[in-house]
C-alpha cells in the first residue's frame, strides 16, 4: 500500500506513530526482561531513584519485577515525597458522566458488548443539561470525565461537540473517553474547550488484542494505538493512557506502558500525561480476569510508575474498594473519581440502566473528600480553568 497521501490524519492511520515503534519490543522478550531481574538490580535501580536520575522502562522493568516485590516499603518511602514535590498534598477529584452505550464492538470483557441485550441509550443534549445539574448537586465538581461507547452515528464528533458545549456552561474542566478519533476531530473539539483524553489501549500485546476484540471498530490494534499520537498532533492538553489489568501479564503491560509514555512525552512535550491503572471486573458477558491482579499487586505498579516518573498523573476510579483507595492516597496516587455511576443518565435521567461495570467504592462525594482530609491531604474539585490558557 502507498503511504504517500494528501489526508491529514493519514499518517497516524497508516503508521508514523507508537504502533510502528511497538514491534521494536516483542511481547515475550519483555515477559524474559521483567521475569529475569535480580535483587542486585532492585537494589541498583533504587539507587539510581535515591539520587533522583530520572528511570528509563529497563528501569522500570525491574520494579514491576517479582524480584521487587520484597521492596515495596523503600520503594513507598520514596515514592511519598516524589509526589508531594510535584503535586503537594492534593488530590484532584472528578466524576464520569456516561452519556451512551451504544457501540458497535464486541469487546468480550465489556457489559456494553454489541451483541449483549440491553436497552441502548444515548442522552439527548437536555438530558446531558440534567445530568449536569444532578452532578452538581452531588458536590463541586468542576473535573468532568465524559464517557461514550464507539458508536460513530450516535455519539461521533458532532454530537461530542453539542455534548461539550452543554457541560462548559457548568464544568471548566472536561475530559472525554470515547471511541478514537481523527487528530482533526481532537481539534474540533478542543476549539470548544475540551481538556483531556483518556483511552485506554486495554492491553499492548499485539496478538492477544485480536483475541479480546473480535469484532468492530476496535479491532483495529494500529488506529486505537495511534489514537495517541492523534491526540498530541491535535493540542490535547492532557492525555491519558492506560492497560486494563487482568487480560495480560500485568507487568508487561507496565512496561509497554512505560515505553508509550517516553515516547509520547518526547514527542508531543507540550502535553501532560496521565495514567490509569483499572483492574478487570466481572462484566454481563460472563468475562473474568485472566491474569490475577492482587491489591498488592496494584501497590507495586502503583509505586514503580510514581518512582518512573514523579509529573505524571495517577487516578485510581471507584472499581477499587474505598478503604484500598484512601490506603492509596500517600503512596502516589493524584486523582481519585467519587460518586461515579457507571451507566448513561445514571444520576438523574435513567438511573437503571445498564452499568458497564460495577463500582465497589459507593460513598457519596462528600465522604470521600472527608477520607482524604483524613490522610492529611487537601482535595482539589477545580485544578483548571480555560482562563490559563
């Protein structure tokens, strides 16, 4: 195929971006990197962490690593002040608000499966206005998380822009989770103020991918990985990447992760980076985790990622149990969900409607702005505003 084309977006279509970078690093040769690390190596990395020399992924590797795994107190010891350097004793809260799920995919882990029979539900711009009311009510939110399924002639770009223009009259700060778009797209919709993106690439193993998303615009592995890069090339200000745990060797995955985010920084530098780290729920379809994720488990990625590197946002979402969450807090977590319903309408429009998956912590805002009060922190409802740009 002739990659020489006049279209804009071809080049993230076609290559150019993380997914071309990606089969540098073979899938097993990464397995053999993680599994071989030594406890000299632990203990040099550690050091290298101590003087505060930025980590590379081989670094990272290492503290994902079973070998690592007895070193998690040093590792949290370190990991505490390297956050409060660069964010202070803040967390940042912000609340999801689903708006269809409708999608075209077949997802085997996911409720909102196409082929899964529920009612389809896609808000209407004046339900998306009483949702933000309802939201309102619930605390002062101003981080807002947007979250469709991929159903391009429901919820595509233009309707995203409609959606967009609705909650900027009530949040400075809007985010969105939705199918991957065209960097053009991206633009459009940080013309009328979007913030952030967050998509989460669900696992980097290449081969497996197939295996988990037989069927819809998500089975294309190099369009969703290279979704990134459309982002940077469009302005996004803040980008978020993430694996879901439990369908692959997690910390293979923390290492592919790794490598996205260095290139990702050196590249589009202008950008802010976050990460999130979702463990795989039981879903309607029946899917359970293959690979087991254990809260300690969760710690070590947690700490690794926060001594790789101290700027980058962690958020962990309402999937956790709230007592694991708080627990979270010191040890380099940033951004914290509160409140979340999982499904479309779910505060006010159509509050039974299908969850795409279950949420274990259930305290109202509120109270989870109480907890981190507890450990010593301050939560932040509004950390940005259109104003600073």
């Amino acid at each position: 195929m002739n990659r020489i084309t006049s279209d804009p977006d071809a080049s993230s279509i076609f290559g150019h971006g993380f997914a071309d970078e990606i089969d540098r690093y073979p899938w097993d040769e990464t397995v053999r990197m993680v599994d071989s690390a030594s406890p000299a190596d632990v203990s040099r990395v550690l050091s290298k962490a101590r003087s505060e020399r930025q980590l590379n992924p081989a670094d990272l590797a290492v503290l994902v690593s079973p070998a690592a795994s007895g070193s998690l107190e040093e590792m949290a010891r370190l990991a505490r002040p390297a956050t409060e350097e660069r964010f202070g004793k803040t967390v940042s809260l912000y609340i999801p608000m689903y708006v269809s799920n409708a999608c075209t995919n077949k997802c085997v882990y996911c409720g909102f499966n196409h082929d899964n029979p529920l009612e389809r539900i896609t808000l209407s711009l004046d339900e998306v206005r009483r949702e933000c009311m309802a939201i309102k009510k619930l605390g002062p939110f101003d981080n807002l998380l947007l979250v469709a399924g991929e159903y391009p002639s429901l919820s595509g770009v233009e309707y995203l822009k409609k959606v967009v223009q609705v909650c900027s009259e009530f949040f400075h700060n809007i985010t969105i989770e939705v199918m991957p778009m065209k960097a053009r797209d991206y633009a459009v919709l940080v013309e009328e103020g979007l913030y952030g993106v967050v998509c989460f690439q669900e696992t980097y193993h290449r081969e497996a991918y197939k295996k988990y998303h037989p069927h819809g615009m998500k089975s294309h592995f190099d369009w969703r990985l290279n979704g990134f890069d459309r982002m940077g090339e469009a302005g996004v200000h803040k980008i978020g990447i993430g694996a879901l745990l439990g369908l692959e060797d997690w910390r293979s995955e923390a290492v592919m992760m790794g490598r996205h985010l260095r290139y990702l920084q050196k590249k589009y530098w202008r950008s802010r980076f976050s990460i999130n780290f979702p463990r795989l729920c039981p879903s309607e379809s029946g899917f359970n985790p293959n690979f087991l994720v254990s809260d300690r488990d969760l710690l070590q990625l947690i700490l690794a990622f926060r001594l790789f590197d101290h700027d980058i946002d962690i958020s962990i979402s309402t999937r956790e149990r709230a007592a694991l969450r708080d627990n979270l807090i010191p040890l380099g977590v940033t951004s914290l969900s509160a409140g979340s319903k999982t499904e479309p309408g779910g505060y006010e429009v159509h509050p039974e409607a299908l969850e795409q998956f279950s949420t274990t912590d259930i305290r109202t805002p509120q109270q989870v702005a109480e907890a981190i009060v507890e450990k010593g922190y301050q939560p932040v409802w509004k950390d940005w505003d259109k104003a600073l740009q």
